[in-house]
C-alpha cells in the first residue's frame, strides 16, 4: 500500500513539474487517488497559477474544495471536478469570474451549488449523476451566458421540467420521466 501510496505522490509531482517547467494552461490531476488538494502543490505552482486555465481533478476523493484552492487559481476557464465525493462549493467560487465550464458531474450534491448562479462568464453546468431535487430556476433564468445545464439522472422535480423556452435561454439536459405505472 505504501509503495501504492508513494507512486501516486511521484504521478501528481510529475504532472505538477510538467506544468511548471512547460508553462502550460492546464493541470491535469485526474485518477491521483487524491483525498484534498495537496497544499504543497500551492508553493510549487507559485509562479505560475495566474497562467492556468484548465484544472481537471475529475475521478479522485475530495469531499471539499478549499476557497485557497479558488482564489489560488483565480483565471480558471474550465474546472472539472467529475466523479469525486462533493456535496457543496466554497462560496469564494464566485469570484471565478472566467469561469466558463464547471464538471461536477458523479458527486455528492443534494442542492443545486447555489454559488455557480453568480458566476456571470459561466457557459456549461454539468450536474449529471448527484441527488439535487431542487433547482434555484430564477437565479438560473437570469444567468446571461449559460448556454447548457446537465441535470441528467437527477431526482429534480415536475417544476423543473416545465421550464422550457423561452423562460429559460439554455439547453435544460434532463433524464426522460419514469413512466407511471398502471394500476
């Protein structure tokens, strides 16, 4: 297990140095095993997190996300954060005023991450696969560059299939409605 752990650690540091050493705009940390985001990686990126646009930490374990980790990474286009163990976002999310894209599809999230409404750049909302039931439709309705919001395989209530356009001016993915059984 050690020997497990120790080759995760070397994978992330790897990743982490070809970002420095390549001034590249993405960190891709996806299947690290990673249970927090490592705060080393905060001092070895230094000169470099204003650059980085692209963070994919999608298929690990995080159960939180810090608002070090949001302020840090301030220029972020595209966040996915796929297949974790999230239930909510820090509220400093936003201030992710490039946000463009945000995966956040096969988590824990039993509420719409309210957060994300305020976020004015914000094009994709992938919710796919969470236990959200409610959704905040007039924050949604009035968030200008929303283009898509996945909520596929959600138990997102009748009220939520209603909407329809022209009330709301982005693509609403929703799974199809379970038939009602005959008596």
């Amino acid at each position: 297990m050690q020997k497990r752990m120790g080759e995760a650690v070397a994978r992330v540091a790897r990743k982490v140095n070809d970002t420095v050493e390549n001034k590249t705009d993405s960190l891709d940390l996806a299947n690290c095993k990673l249970m927090t985001f490592p705060v080393g990686i905060y001092k070895a990126m230094r000169s470099v997190t204003e650059g980085i646009h692209h963070i994919s930490l999608a298929n690990n374990e995080l159960k939180s996300l810090t608002s070090r980790f949001v302020t840090t990474f301030s220029q972020l286009r595209e966040l996915n954060l796929a297949g974790n163990y999230l239930h909510r976002l820090p509220e400093e999310v936003t201030s992710l005023l490039h946000l463009r894209a945000i995966n956040l599809s096969r988590n824990r999230f039993r509420r719409f991450p309210e957060p994300l409404a305020a976020i004015t750049a914000l094009e994709t909302i992938d919710l796919e696969e969470n236990e959200i039931a409610e959704v905040p439709v007039e924050k949604l309705a009035t968030m200008a560059s929303l283009r898509s919001l996945n909520l596929r395989a959600n138990p997102v209530g009748p009220e939520v299939r209603l909407l329809v356009r022209p009330l709301v001016p982005f693509d609403l993915l929703l799974s199809p409605e379970e038939p009602v059984p005959e008596a």
